[in-house]
C-alpha cells in the first residue's frame, strides 16, 4: 500500500481552476516569522509593495517564515471517511509546501493533493502529488532528538516556487479516485479543524493536519546563488585492487553534545560580508581544519592535497600502510552553510557526533524537480526551516545535498570532515552519513553530474574513515521497519535509504545508479 503512494502523478482537474479564490479575511491562518510570533496575512497589494522594497533594499528577509493553515472538513463520505483540505485562498508569498500531523510515530494513508497560484503570473498550476512517506528520514526511535517531544509527522515538502495562492486536499484510503461534488465549507473559519473531527465521523487522517507554506527567506544581495560553478575532476587515481580492506580504527561509544569549535586557522577563502552571530560563527568553525572562519565554500584539493589533509587530520590514528597510501578521493568543492544562507538561529546549539562514518546512505529530496540550479540554496534553506520548525528536529536532517548540476552543500551543523550525527535513515543514522540529491527521482533519472557528484562526495568522506566503497559493513539497527532495534545488519558501504528502511527513497531511478556510485567512489579512492 505505501509504495502505491510513493509516485506523483499529476492530475489535472479544468473544473477547479476556475474555482473563486477566498478572500484573505477568510482565511485563518497562523503565520511564524523566524522570531515565533503570529503575524497577520497581508492582502496582495501590501505584499506585493513589501516583497519590492525588500528586493531593492539593502538586505532582504533572509531568515524567511512560515505559515501554518488547519485542515478542514471537505466531503463527508462514510465509506472513505472524510476528506480534508483547504479551498482556493491567497496566502502569504511562499515556495516550498507540506502537511504536518501531530504524532510523528502516525503514518498518513491517504493521498495529499495540492495545486498553487505563481505570484509571478496569476496562474494556477494542475494538481500535483506530495509524498506522504517522509517521517522514516528522521532521527533513530530512542535517540534524544526522536524523543525531544517536538517531533511530528509530515509529508515531504514539496518545492512550488514563488507562489501566493494554494489549494490543498487530503483523500484517505481506499482512494476512491478524485472526490465528487465536494462542498467546500468556504466560508467560515478554519480554526479548530483537524483529521478526524469532521461532524463527529472517524477519519483514517492522523490528527492535527495542517498545511505548511515556507518562504525560504532571501540571500544577501551579491550572494552567488548556489556558489561557484563544481570545480574541475581530479584525474582518476589508477592502481591494483588491494587484497585487503584497511582496518577500521576502534569505534569508541558516540559521543555526547560536542563543543562548537574552536576560531579557525587563517587561510586563501575570502570571507562572505557581514556581522556573524555567535551561532553562525559556531556552525563556521567547525570546519576551521580546513577554511577560515566565513567561508562561504570549501575548495577542492587534488589527491595529494586530499593525503596530506588527512594525515594532518588524523595524525597517529592512521595505520603505516595508510600514510604512505591512504585509500581517499580528492576532496570536492563543498558550499558551506554560510554559503547557501543558513539561519543558524533556527537549529539547536550544540553539535551532536557519532563515532565514525561507516556507510553512507543516499536519499533524494522527493520535492519535485521543478527547480532551477540557482534555486538549490532557496530550497535548502526550504528544508531546513521545514525540518526545523515544521518536523521539529535538532537541524536539517542530512548531513549533505547534491543538487542536479553537481554542487555539493553542506548540511547539517558540526563539520563536514567531521562524523555529525544526521537524521536521514530512521534506525541508523550512527556511525553513517546521510547524502540527499534534490528531486524526486522514483520515475525521472538523476543528471549525471548528480551522480558523479555523489561519487566524489562518498569517496572523500567514506575515505577519512578507511571505508572501501565496494565492500559491506556491519552497522547496528535503532529500530525501524525493516531491522528491529539491536540487530546487527550487513550493508553496503554505500548504501540507498530503502535498503535500511521500507522506503521508495531514493527513488527507484536513482537506486539504480548507486553500482556505479561504488564504482567511481573506489576509483577516485585509487582502489
């Protein structure tokens, strides 16, 4: 049943887009700036004077928002239970969307269905599918984060653009095809509606839904979109394969809330303009082994830079055979967090550290492939406020992303040569790394650049930690529903989601492309 809900299929529906939209007044909606204060919707013309002063400003809104709509009663229907959603209405601008539900331990059975208005035009889209299927990307069942009470269930976001209009409904199962003469309640309030409340019916929908609209907030006015173009290859390192895998140094337990770093050393990257916050300056210094403090993007190095990076990185942890030859890529181009506008204020303080990187398990965003490369660092700061403020994790949940022309960024706080502890693989997010390519990827295969991309990417990180990106691990399961809790799994060292978790992630078009992730990742190791 799940995996019939994991394409999106588009279904256009003519009727409603001549559908009447709301009136703002009618809409009741819970609008959080980045502060957490309730703010009022501004009809169109005041938005449309405010987005142009800020554009032409000095500085835009940077932290962006988020706006939170109650789902209401649409049909009631005995045999499917009761429909849920929101009529045609003007809302705030936002880009990115999803529907988030109170219990995060509740999986959805139904289809989400949603369709917006682009600010730019006036147009309305045709209706179009949201992945359902997302909470099993979070944070291992018994894990702090998981148990912080601030978690939620939530479909995965789904990326729209610059929008200001949206209309939304939510179809439990069976799926009985699109709802017939459905009565749009349109005008009385919102407030107070959630799945399962309709007239006093029983709804197969988790309580609480509610619709969530993110304004990913602006970049700095000079601020490369996305950073400089990925870098040259590395020539590919030859030689034999070796007959042994190196040794794994000792796992020692994980360690607790880590220390934020320490100022960094001085170095060639030109620093981004402007005053940092102590939080900003924090998440930048994690990675002072290898920029200054501001970076805006880490450089690539060639192989024997990359060698002579480790052996000052790891020092005596590395064995006689791994310093005359570590198995290690080149280390890529990496788009800081500062580099794609991380509003640090939104994520907790302090860093959380496995103790090493066994396996990396690859995921895709589901958020639709309708983005432009430019647009990577808007839809990042997208997921990060979604994860953030909508799933109530620690941090965004992956500790990288991989967008369709091969630009890598970092993710989640604490260091990207460091073991961070993600959330991205439900029951084993220790000792591994959580890559995610941006798109969805079930039926439309990923760029080539992507693909290499993460190649590059895995054999630099699963490098640090001596992992051969063709062979198998042994990890330990959190808990989830392939694994219970305790068992010790064999995994590929480079791995997608589904295989840790019943899951479509990555997407079937992208799973298939992981033998020759492995491939390339143990050539550019020199393996």
């Amino acid at each position: 049943m799940r995996g019939i809900l994991a394409s999106s299929i588009g279904v256009t529906c003519a009727a409603a887009l001549a559908l009447p939209l709301a009136p703002p007044a009618a809409a009741s909606v819970s609008s959080v700036s980045s502060a957490g204060t309730p703010a009022p919707v501004a009809d169109v013309a005041t938005r449309t004077v405010r987005t142009a002063a800020a554009r032409t400003g000095a500085r835009a809104d940077v932290p962006g928002s988020t706006q939170s709509l109650p789902l209401r009663p649409l049909t009631r229907d005995r045999a499917s239970g009761t429909v849920l959603g929101l009529t045609p209405r003007t809302v705030r601008t936002f880009s990115l969307l999803g529907v988030v539900w109170e219990d995060p331990s509740v999986d959805l059975h139904g289809r989400v269905q949603v369709r917006t208005r682009a600010a730019s035009t006036g147009d309305w889209t045709d209706w179009q599918d949201v992945e359902t299927h997302y909470t099993q990307h979070g944070a291992d069942p018994d894990s702090s984060e998981a148990a912080s009470g601030k978690a939620r269930g939530a479909t995965a976001p789904l990326w729209v653009g610059e929008s200001d209009g949206v209309e939304v409904r939510v179809l439990p199962e069976p799926d009985a095809g699109e709802p017939e003469d459905v009565d749009p309640v349109g005008t009385g309030s919102d407030e107070g509606a959630s799945g399962g409340e309709g007239a006093g019916e029983v709804s197969t929908l988790p309580a609480g839904m509610r619709l969530d609209l993110v304004d990913p907030g602006e970049a700095e006015p000079g601020e490369s979109a996305g950073g400089a173009e990925p870098q040259a290859e590395p020539g590919e390192s030859g030689g034999p394969e070796p007959q042994a895998e190196p040794g794994e140094p000792g796992e020692p337990g994980e360690s607790a809330e880590g220390a934020e770093g320490a100022e960094p050393a001085e170095g060639a990257e030109v620093p981004r303009t402007g005053v940092m916050t102590a939080a900003a300056k924090a998440a930048s210094a994690a990675n002072s082994a290898l920029v200054p403090l501001g970076a805006t993007q880490i450089p690539s190095l060639t192989a024997e830079e990359t060698r002579e990076e480790l052996v000052a990185l790891r020092g005596t942890g590395l064995t006689e055979q791994q310093q005359a030859k570590p198995y290690i890529g080149p280390r890529p181009s990496i788009v800081t967090r500062r580099g794609w506008g991380a509003d640090e204020s939104l994520r907790e303080k302090s860093f959380v550290y496995t103790s090493k990187v066994k396996a990396a398990f690859v995921h895709h965003t589901a958020s639709g492939n309708s983005y432009s490369c430019s647009q990577a660092p808007s839809l990042i700061r997208g997921f990060y406020r979604y994860h953030t403020k909508s799933l109530g994790w620690r941090d965004i949940g992956y500790n990288f992303l991989v967008d369709k022309c091969g630009r890598i960024y970092e993710g989640r706080a604490g260091g990207v040569a460091k073991p961070v502890k993600g959330a991205h693989t439900m029951g084993f997010n220790s000792k591994t790394t959580g890559i995610a390519v941006i798109g969805s990827y079930g039926s439309k295969k990923p760029s080539s650049k992507a693909v290499k991309a993460v190649a590059r990417l895995t054999a630099w990180k699963l490098g640090l930690h001596g992992m051969n990106p063709k062979k198998k691990t042994s990890l330990t399961s959190g808990g989830g529903n392939l694994y219970a809790k305790g068992k010790k799994v064999k995994m590929k060292v480079i791995s997608g989601h589904r295989d840790g978790f019943n899951t479509s992630c990555p997407g079937g078009k992208l799973h298939k492309k992981l033998g020759s992730v492995r491939s390339k990742a143990a050539g550019y190791q020199g393996r």
